[in-house]
C-alpha cells in the first residue's frame, strides 16, 4: 500500500554526527521564522557574530514556528562548526494569527516527537504541506505547480479538528507497566496518557491477521492484512487512494495494468474489477507476508513476491497500458522508473508519501518523455507534515 511513514516500521535513532567544534545546544536567539521545510520545521536564520561586525549567519532548522512570527529559538542539536543547526521555538514574541494552543499537551518543544503541527490551525497546516510539495517540484524537478492539500473526511466528527484520525498507534511500552512515545530525533521516550491523533479504537501491532473492509467505486472489499504489516492509518485514506488512482488512470476493459510496490492489493483488486476478464493485472511486493495477502485478496491477478527492480528485469516485460507505483519513502528511484518506463504505459499513476522523492523520481521520468499531467494532495496525517499526493504521468506524444 502506500505511504510508509513513521507508523509502518520503527524509525532508527538519527546517526551521530562527529562533532565540527564546540557544542552549541542551550543557546537562545532572537529571530524572525521564514518559510517551511519538508520535515515539520521552518528555516530561520540566526547571527552568529555576537558582536554585530558581519552578517555572518547560520541556518536553524526549528520547530513549533510558523513563518513570520518574532520568537526566541533555543538551539537542540549542533556545533560550532556545522552548516545548519536544529532548535525549538521556545517563546513568542509576535505570534502568527494562525497559532492556536496545542490540544496535545505533549506536543510541545522538549516532549512528544509525533506531531509537527499542532500550533497551528489546520487549514494552515494544509497550506503549509502544499508549500512543501510545490517547492519539492520546483527544486527538483523545475516544474511549477500549484498545490492544495484536501481535507479527508474520516470515521469520526473529531476528524474535522485533525485528531482521533489514526486507527494503529505504536507505543513504548515501559517497565513500570506505563506506555509513551519518543522525543523527537531521540530515543527517550515521554509518558503517554493520551494520544490525541489515535482513533479510539487504535489497535497496536501484533502477530496474526486481521481484514480491513475498503468501499470504494461503488464496491466493497475485504482484504487480509497482517496486524503488524503495513496498512494505511486513516480511516478515509483507502477509499480516497483507490478512487483518485482509477479517475487519473481511466482504466478499460482489456487493458493491462502494472502494480508495483503493491502491497496486500488495495489498488490491484480494483484495477482487476475495471480491466475485467479480458484485461491483465500483475502485482508485485517486496514483503512475502503482504505478496501472499496480496495472492488472496486479488483472484486472478498475478501476484509475484521480491523487490521491484529485480522482478521487473525478470518478469513481467513487454507492453503494459497503465502503472500503479506505489514506493516506500525513499522513492522508486531510476532503476525502477527505466523499467517501469522502457513498458511504454499509456500513464502511471504515482502514490507518494515523501514530496521529495515523488519531485525526484517524476524529474526522471522528465527524462523519458513522461510528463507530469495532474497532482492532487491529500492531507491523510493531520497534525503531522506527512503528506500524500497522487501524481498522474503520461507519455508526450510528438505531433
């Protein structure tokens, strides 16, 4: 399935930096926050000539701002000799009117790393991400695009505040019986009584198989999913994938369609239905427990376990009309878009949970005469800068 944020698999600690100098957490600047930054931070940057004789100055990449507001930064991680630092907004001198009081009491600089956003009001929140997404385009793939980022509707009328949204939720479980989550970019776990992003009925992650039951495109399906694999979060987010993939691909009866990075076959099942008897679905999966899930929940399709790159230089050649490209994080990077291209799809449709890796791999398929034709943003992890977009890429056609 598709964005593989923080919930699919445990994040590492951030890898230690060899310090360039003298340690410079602790330090507090006065400063004006500019604009935002893919990762839930804004830009600010701080004089660090204390005696104001040049303009000497220095990149902090800081939380819990928003772009404009006077505040005093306090300085998390860094030394001297580093190119850019990271802080917290600690006070704030000249708030944005978009400011509003965390509902979260953890959410706040030094305590739950989960959610970016909670200052700030939501339908900022969303313009905020879709200045991520159009500045990702821009800077790595020279397309200007415009962006907004959709509200989803959800199970719950608390959905329209962005909490109670997240039906899966992980959490620390600590010696002395009490459950927390992690400070962010640290291992240190704060205690948790509450949740505010997790829907009431948050299952944690544990060995067994349960089935999601998805409505989409006038259908419903079952789908077996492992209770501890990936499955998206939001309860709005299957329904809204699945039909925004079918309107950008326009799928016919007899046609052959590609789902690559598929999952446990939310996008196949409902190509399958669009293609028909006559059409041909194939799948493909890296994890071999959502592949079998995937075989299973999508009769007919062909259903194959192993990383992309190495099936597709195997398998599954020749003309395919459509491409479903549904990567982890990272992106699906050349080696897969060469293939996926060298299969002269009609269109690929393209579900990416990172703006930069989506901004990345559309430049490469630039490359090859794929053109980016439509985009939509969905806004499936409020409170958090996750974002999903939707690309549609379809071959240019000389005249």
């Amino acid at each position: 399935m598709t964005p593989r944020p923080p919930q699919r698999r445990g994040r590492p600690a951030p890898r230690q930096r060899q310090a360039r100098g003298a340690s410079v957490v602790g330090r507090r600047y006065e400063a004006v926050v500019g604009p935002v930054a893919h990762g839930g931070h804004c830009i600010v940057r701080v004089s660090t000539d204390p005696t104001g004789a040049s303009d000497e100055t220095r990149v902090v990449f800081a939380r819990h701002g928003i772009p404009g507001e006077r505040v005093v930064l306090e300085l998390t991680e860094g030394t001297e000799g580093d190119r850019f630092w990271r802080g917290d907004v600690v006070e704030v001198h000249e708030a944005s009117p978009d400011r509003v009081e965390p509902p979260c009491p953890y959410a706040r600089p030094g305590r739950c790393g989960g959610c970016d956003f909670q200052h700030v009001d939501l339908g900022r929140q969303r313009a905020l991400k879709a200045d991520v997404v159009a500045e990702q385009l821009r800077r790595l793939a020279g397309l200007d695009v415009d962006v907004t980022v959709e509200a989803v509707e959800g199970d719950l009328p608390e959905q329209l505040a962005g909490l109670r949204w997240r039906t899966r939720q992980q959490y620390v479980r600590l010696p002395d019986g009490q459950r927390g989550l992690r400070k962010h970019r640290s291992r240190e776990v704060v205690v948790i009584d509450d949740c505010r992003i997790a829907h009431p009925d948050a299952r944690e992650p544990r060995p067994g198989t349960v089935t999601e039951q998805v409505t989409a495109a006038g259908a419903t399906h079952g789908y077996a999913v492992a209770a501890d694999g990936f499955w998206q979060v939001h309860p709005g987010a299957p329904r809204t994938l699945v039909e925004t993939v079918l309107e950008v691909l326009r799928p016919q009866p007899g046609e052959s369609v590609l789902d690559l990075y598929a999952g446990v076959g939310l996008f196949a099942r409902f190509l399958a239905e669009a293609v028909g008897d006559t059409g041909r679905v194939g799948a493909v999966e890296g994890d071999p427990t959502a592949a079998g899930h995937a075989a299973t929940n999508c009769p007919g399709a062909e259903v194959t376990a192993g990383g992309v790159d190495e099936v597709l230089a195997a398998a599954y050649d020749g003309h395919w009309d459509l491409v479903v490209l549904d990567p982890p994080r990272e992106g699906a990077r050349r080696p897969v878009v060469e293939q996926v291209v060298a299969r002269t799809p009609r269109a690929v449709a393209y579900v990416a949970c990172d703006p930069a890796a989506l901004a990345r791999d559309v430049s490469v398929f630039a490359e090859h005469g794929y053109r980016l034709s439509a985009l939509r943003a969905f806004d499936l992890f409020p409170m958090t800068h996750h974002v999903e977009c939707v690309a549609l890429l379809e071959r240019e056609v000389s005249d």
